[in-house]
C-alpha cells in the first residue's frame, strides 16, 4: 500500500504544484473555478485516452514516440503560459487593483485567459496517465483492490495537501504583489517546460545534446528524490542536465522577459500617463 | 554560372551527407523486460559515443525505463518496443530501474 502511495503522490504532486500555481495567478478572476475544474476534469478524461493508447503513441516514430508526444505536450504548454504571461503584462495592473478592492471591482473583473485551463489539463493528463498505467500494472501484477486503493487515495491526498500548501503560501504575498510573483513562477515553469521537452527530444534523436551531463548535482537533489520532483516540476531541474535544456531554458527565460517588457512599455505609452501601466514582469 | 561554380559547394554537401550518414548509425542496445525485469540486467556501452537502447517489453503489463543517471525515463506498455538514446557519455557505471517495479534495476556500464 506505501508502495502504492509514494509512486501516485510522486505523480500528483507534480500536477498539484501547477494546479496551484494556476490557481493563485488566476485569483480574482471571475469564473476561475470554473475554469479550474474543467481543466481537471479534461486533464483526467485525456490521462485515460492517453493511458489507453500507450502503447500506439509509444511505437509511433519507430518507438520513439512517447518521448515526441511529451515533448510536444509540454511545448504546448509552454506556448500558452507565455501567452498568459504576456496578456497579464498589458492587463496585470487592473487585475492587481481589482484583487485590491473587490468589493467595489466584482463588475469588472476580468474574463478568465482559459490558455491556463489547458495548462492544467495537460499537467493532469501527463502526470494522470502514467498513475492509470501504473496502477494497471499492479493491479495486473495481482496487487489487491483494497491497498491498491488505500494507497491511491493516500498518495492523493498527501499529493493535493501539498498542493494546497503552495496555494495558501502564495496567497500570503500582498494582492498587490501576487501577480509580479505569480508571473515569475508561471516564467520558470514555462523555462523548465521547454527544458524538459528538449531533454524528451534528445531522447528520441531529434535534437542534438550540446554535451551531456554538464554538471551532476546528484548530491544535492536526485532527479527521483521528491525535492528533485518538486524542483523539476517548478523549474525544469535535472541533476545531470545535458548543453540543450540550458540553452532552451535561458532561451525561453530571454524571450519571455523580454516581450513582456516590451509589452508593458507600449501600454506604459499608449495608457493614461497620471495612471503608469502594468509592469508586472518587474 | 557553369555547374563548375558550384563544385566545392556540391562537393562540401556530399561529404556532409556521408558524415552525418556515418553518425547516424549510432551502437544498439537491445534489452528486453521479462517478469517486470530487465533481460540483460547488465550492459556495456563504449564511452563517448551516442547509444540506441531498443526496449522491448515481453509482459503484459506496463513498465517504466527510468535512469536518475542517465536523466531518462519512458513508458514501456505492455509488448512495446520503444527506442531511447543516451550519451555521449563518460565511463562510469549508470543505475537503471522499472518505476512500476523499483526492485527491479539494471547497470549501464561505459567502457
């Protein structure tokens, strides 16, 4: 049953960890709950699609195929928090003064950017599938309902509690503030995502490795250790990372900081000038 | 311009052509999982040179290549084959195990 616990919370956390990052960015947001559960509820309909065609997406590509399809999912992700990212650059002042005065700003509140209910949904689905797969396995394997399932839902729960942690240390920042900090978590993630997705490409052949393992910071966090988890679901860690996934990394970084700065200095110009624009991604 | 014009250049691509053809080929690896194991669970690769690990999964269940080592991991369903590729690495010994049955580990040895 503990077997069975760690290996699911392992999962969960991952997706949890974004789920509330999510959540807290999209704070104040009308209809953001709404938002929330559609995105789960998709992540875990495409969790079982994806488990039940594994083994199609893995003999893809001569068997490469599970490494592309990770790779394009997390891209696809990626796209879209920087999407986030730059609209909260133009937008993220109002919705900061909104947070601030809710009372009075309930009217107006923004509509939700539904870019990061995908976000959500393809964390669920990654992380999702290979728990589908995974309990398959040991039920397969002859592992009882009865642990297999008191070890689900405690990994579960343990996986959400963390999730739920974040969530509320992150509303601990100023309202004024939560959006400049939640824009920069949601930068990384997109830094790490892209990251990763080229350590899947290198995988399959399809890019090549700039030099394998530049340096090994195994001592500090394993990439199966649950900080090395945690780290690699925020920011892309890998203990052995090969040149690419920090040349992507520092890529992603570059270019989203950079179009976000030149976003808000347009709006700074084309905005009232006694009201200074969104600055958000400083 | 005569096609004499372009010689180096054509000349240039050729030999590109069959260099990248030459590296394109790089050592396979074949391993097999049987009973959630690894069949071999020890495996020799030269060092500094790229390798294709062919996985190939004789279960039915599912199975996870995963390596903290080598930073891979890749789902193995139920009588798939998939192809992984690692290094160029440096000697040295690599774990690797099946997430879905961590009893069950592997060497990658790098002479």
């Amino acid at each position: 049953m503990l077997g069975t616990a760690i290996i699911v919370f392992r999962e969960i956390l991952e997706a949890a960890l974004i789920v509330s990052i999510v959540a807290a960015a999209t704070r104040g947001l009308a209809g953001r709950t709404r938002l929330l559960t559609l995105g789960v509820v998709a992540g875990i309909a495409g969790a079982l699609l994806v488990a039940g065609f594994a083994a199609q997406i893995a003999t893809l590509a001569g068997g490469g195929g599970q490494s592309l399809f990770n790779a394009a999912v997390l891209l696809a992700a990626a796209v879209l928090i920087s999407w986030h990212v730059l609209w909260m650059s133009r937008h993220g002042r109002e919705m900061a003064q909104t947070l601030m005065q809710v009372s009075s700003a309930v009217g107006r509140a923004e509509k939700p950017p539904s870019a990061l209910m995908v976000v959500v949904a393809i964390a669920v689905l990654r992380e999702g599938s290979e728990i589908v797969l995974f309990i398959y396995g040991m039920a397969a394997g002859g592992v009882g309902v009865a642990a297999l399932g008191s070890g689900g839902i405690l990994g579960l729960a343990a996986g959400i509690a963390v999730g739920l942690a974040l969530y509320f240390g992150l509303l601990r920042i100023p309202p004024g503030k939560l959006f400049a900090a939640t824009n920069w978590i949601l930068v990384l993630l997109a830094a790490g995502m892209v990251s990763h997705a080229g350590r899947y490409l290198v995988q399959a052949d399809w890019l090549p490795t700039l030099g394998t393992q530049i340096w090994d910071s195994s001592w500090l966090a394993t990439n199966g250790s649950t900080l090395g988890r945690v780290l690699s679901a925020l920011v892309g860690y890998d203990a052995r990372p090969s040149g690419i996934q920090l040349v992507l990394f520092m890529a992603t970084l570059i270019l989203i900081t950079g179009a976000g700065w030149w976003l808000s200095r347009r709006a700074e110009t084309a905005a009232d000038p006694c009201r200074p624009a969104a600055d958000t991604l400083s | 311009m005569t096609l004499h014009a372009y010689r180096p250049i054509i000349a240039a691509l050729l030999l590109l052509g069959t260099s990248s053809a030459l590296m394109a080929a790089p050592p396979e690896v074949q391993i097999q999982i049987k009973d959630r194991g690894f069949v071999p669970a020890q495996i020799e690769v030269p060092a500094d040179t790229k390798v294709k690990l062919v996985i190939t999964n004789a279960d039915t269940i599912p199975a996870e290549f995963e390596s903290n080592d080598l930073s891979r991991e890749v789902i193995v369903p139920g009588h798939a084959r998939v192809e992984v590729y690692v290094g160029p690495l440096k000697t040295g010994k690599y774990e690797f195990f099946n997430d879905f049955h961590t009893a069950s580990t592997g060497t990658l040895t790098v002479r």
